[in-house]
C-alpha cells in the first residue's frame, strides 16, 4: 500500500522563497539595503532537511493548513504564518482532534537581524490565542537535566532522545507569564492560562522541556531548545507523537495498518505491551537509580569536602568520620576535655588506643606539625582521664591550594626526617582513598601502621595481658603512660 506524505504546517517562507533572498544577498552583497541583508534563513528552511524521507509534506507560510496534522515553529503574529496557524488550530478542533505543536524557544547566531527582541535576554514563545507567554531563561552552561516523573510513551521517548543528544543544547528555565494592556483608562492585568507540564527538568525542578496544554484543552504545545536538530524532533513525531497523540493523522496517510492497535494481532500487541513494560521498566530503575545517586552523592559529599579541602574542625570532623567507619572507637579530645590542652582524636579498636593530631597546609607540610604529635604524646601522661596508648599518628592534609589528583602523593620528604619518624603520618587523600573503596581494612592499617625501619610498639604482645600488667613493670617495647580510662 502506497503511503502518503503526512501534511504538517511549518511557520516559514518557503524553501524558494529563502533561496531567492540569498542570491539578492549574494548579488548585491554590502550594497543590499538594511532588511534584505539582515535576512537570515531559519533552521527549519534548512534545505539539506529532506522532508520526504522523513515522511512530511510541508506547507509554508501561504499554504493552506486546515488538514495538517502538526505545526512546527509557527508564529501568532499577522503575515508571519498567524492566519495559517488559526486555520490549523480550527482544522484540528473540527476533526476533534489534539492541536499538535513543536516550539523551539531562544535564538541562534542564523537568527534574522530583523527579529527584535522586547524582552531582553529572556527567550519567549507567545501561544496566542490567550494573554499568555512562555519565557525561558539560559541557565548556565554545564546545568544537570533528568526526565520529569511519571511521562507517557512519547514524552518519554523525546525526553531521552534529547539527553542522548550531542552536543547538548542550552537549557532554559521555562515558565509561564500573564500579560499587562496598558490604556488610557489603566492597566488590566491577564494571568498566565494553561498548564506547563515538564518533561525534562533541572536538579531544582525547574523545567527546561515541556508540554504547554491549552485552557480549552485543544492545543499541545511542545517547548524545546532551538539547538534541537529537526532531523530529530521530526523522527519522534512521525513514530512517536502522531501515534499516540493523532492516530487518525497517520490512517489518513495510509500508516496505520502497522501501528493501529485495533488492527493489531494478538502476537502484535503483546510484542507492544511487552515492550512498553520494558520501558517503564528502564524509566523506573532509572528513576530510582538517579536517586540512589543523589542519595549517596549527599551522604559523601561532607566527608570528601572535608578530607580535600577542609581545615580546622571540619577537616578533624572528616577524619573522625572516617575512623568511625572503620569500627575504630573515636573520642574528640576538645570537646571531652573542653579545649585544645592535646591532640584531637584519641581514636581505640581492639584494645589499642592511638593520639591523632589532624593538621592541614595550603602548601607543603610543615615538619612542626609532627612535632606537635611527639609534644602531645610526651605530655599525655599528665592529662586527667588519660588512658594507656600505643602511641600517636599525624593526619596531614598538604597542598589545599593544589588540585587535588596533582598533590605529591606524601606530606613529607625530607630523608633525615623520614627516617627519624617514629609515628606513621597518613595523607588525608589516602584515607579518602581507602574510605572511597569502603576499605576498612586499610583505613585501620594507615592508622596503626608503623614507619619504615621500626618495630611495631605493640608487636607480639597480648592486648588483655598489657592492661592489667602492673605498671611499675612494663611490657617490652609498649609504652606504658597511664592506666586510668576516661569517663564519659
């Protein structure tokens, strides 16, 4: 069965009409008066779109548009496609069927110069028809856009075939505006009218694509970028919105046989049906995916800060997180001891009690931070509440002002001082490293490892047997500073 060309009404002059006013351009060049050099061919003139394969008959700007069965890119305005627009938003209302309508909203560097724009950097579509507008706002470059909750099998489909685009277009913040006459009686304000339904939206949940539906219903309205391709948008019509929206558009083009559902097999429409739950399948797994994202995108964003970029309290806050993952028993001396009268952590698993002193530098470390940790260790003994350690460590965060994978790997290295350490240091990126990884493992070792060339304080020896030895009488090799625990 031969099969038709589907009419659709394009807001445009036609493909004749732009080749002529490019060879005017081209023969009187800087001699073309103002409007005719300012003219500019729009996208959807393109003439390398070729409409027939795509399966689309165009009508111009002067072509009758009763039977069409979508405009693209029309315009309400008077002898820019208004009176065609009107005839299609009639024609359609007629056969009771859905006004269909794509809307590209922004400019383009292919703008026509004689195209003014009266409300400044805010890009506006007007509906028409109502006192109604809709404005879209650029939003930055590199903004993060998701397909909006609960979309129908079109809207789905054009919602991923524009993520999957590349390059991505700009996304604009759409919304709604009213309208203020102005006479010599007084304003009269006119509300917003319609619904704006998102079908990609922002991280804020802001729309960037939607559908606009009309107060009386007839009208569907679809706001997309204008850097959209057409040989994208006209696809998803033609497979997708037609069907779903104007299945008696695609019987009158002699189309339906295969995606009529009431002329459909048996086989025909479970194979539909089982394709449809996979979709919603992948939407919703989807859905929940980009939660799980967000979900733990939150639960790890103030510990990765911290080990980073973060100094003073944030960044032993980091630390301690980190610790405590692990299982290690974390108790932050400042606040038990109401001030700073030590080091910051006192971090215990399995009967092993270490000091840990948490320093940062905008430059390299400096080597008086290592000293603080021995000072805090010497002077352990004689902090009320104090309990038996193993001995201390250093958690350094050097290099701040650095980007963070170009950091040197370790906080110092100086010879002498390496070899005369007798208490690990840990760079912070290692312990986001092995946090990162959910190492617990390896967080404990960074923790309790001992420097090159030393002997481990408490190397062979039995952790129960050491607390309750007598303290006048020290186990070999394991220091022996105090007995008392503190109390909470």
């Amino acid at each position: 069965m031969t099969q038709l060309l589907i009419p659709v009404h394009v807001g445009s002059e036609s493909l004749d009409h732009w080749e002529d006013i490019e060879a005017q351009q081209t023969q009187y060049g800087e001699d073309a008066g103002p409007y005719l050099r300012d003219e500019r061919r729009p996208l959807v003139a393109d003439r390398h779109l070729d409409w027939v394969t795509l399966g689309f008959e165009p009508r111009w700007v002067g072509f009758d548009a009763a039977d069409c069965a979508a405009a693209l890119q029309p315009s309400t305005l008077s002898r820019q496609s208004a009176d065609e627009f009107e005839r299609f938003r009639h024609g359609a209302y007629r056969r009771g069927e859905i006004a269909l309508v794509i809307s590209p909203i922004g400019s383009t560097e292919r703008e026509s110069r004689n195209v003014h724009r009266i409300f400044g950097p805010v890009d506006s579509v007007s509906v028409g028809r109502t006192y109604t507008s809709i404005d879209g706002r650029p939003i930055g470059i590199g903004a993060r856009v998701r397909a909006a909750a609960g979309l129908g099998d079109a809207d789905g489909q054009l919602a991923l075939r524009l993520l999957s685009s590349n390059p991505a277009p700009t996304w604009r913040s759409l919304s709604l505006r009213g309208a203020v006459l102005h006479s010599v009686h007084g304003s009269e304000e006119h509300a917003a009218e319609g619904e704006l339904l998102p079908i990609l939206e922002t991280e804020l949940g802001e729309p960037v694509v939607a559908a606009w539906i009309s107060p009386d219903g007839v009208e569907r309205r679809y706001i997309v970028p204008v850097e959209t391709p057409w040989t994208l948008l006209l696809p998803w019509l033609l497979e997708q919105a037609l069907p779903e929206f104007i299945p008696g558009a695609m019987r009158r083009a002699r189309r339906p046989l295969a995606a009529d559902e009431d002329l459909m097999t048996r086989r025909e429409r479970d194979a539909r049906a089982a394709l449809a739950a996979l979709e919603a399948e992948y939407d919703a797994r989807r859905d929940e995916l980009e939660r799980q994202l967000e979900d733990a995108q939150s639960a790890a964003m103030t510990t990765r800060e911290g080990l980073v970029y973060g100094t003073g309290q944030q960044l032993v806050a980091a630390v301690q997180s980190v610790f405590e993952f692990a299982g290690i028993v974390v108790v932050d001396l400042d606040k038990h001891l109401g001030g700073t009268k030590n080091a910051d952590l006192l971090c215990t698993f399995d009967g092993r009690s270490r000091l840990v002193e948490v320093k940062s530098a905008n430059g390299s470390a400096p080597e008086r931070a290592y000293q603080d940790l021995i000072r805090h260790l010497r002077e352990w003994p004689s902090v009320p509440g104090s309990v038996l350690v193993d001995g201390g460590a250093l958690v350094m965060s050097h290099e701040l002002r650095t980007v963070p994978l170009e950091r040197r790997p370790r906080p110092y290295a100086r010879p002498e001082f390496l070899a005369a350490q007798t208490e690990p240091v840990i760079s912070a990126l290692d312990l986001l490293a092995a946090w990162c990884e959910e190492d617990r493992q390896a967080v404990r070792q960074l923790l309790y490892a001992v420097p090159a060339g030393q002997v481990a304080p408490f190397a062979d020896v039995d952790t129960l047997d050491v607390l309750e030895a007598d303290p006048s009488d020290p186990a070999p090799g394991r220091r022996r500073w105090f007995q008392r625990r503190i109390t909470q």
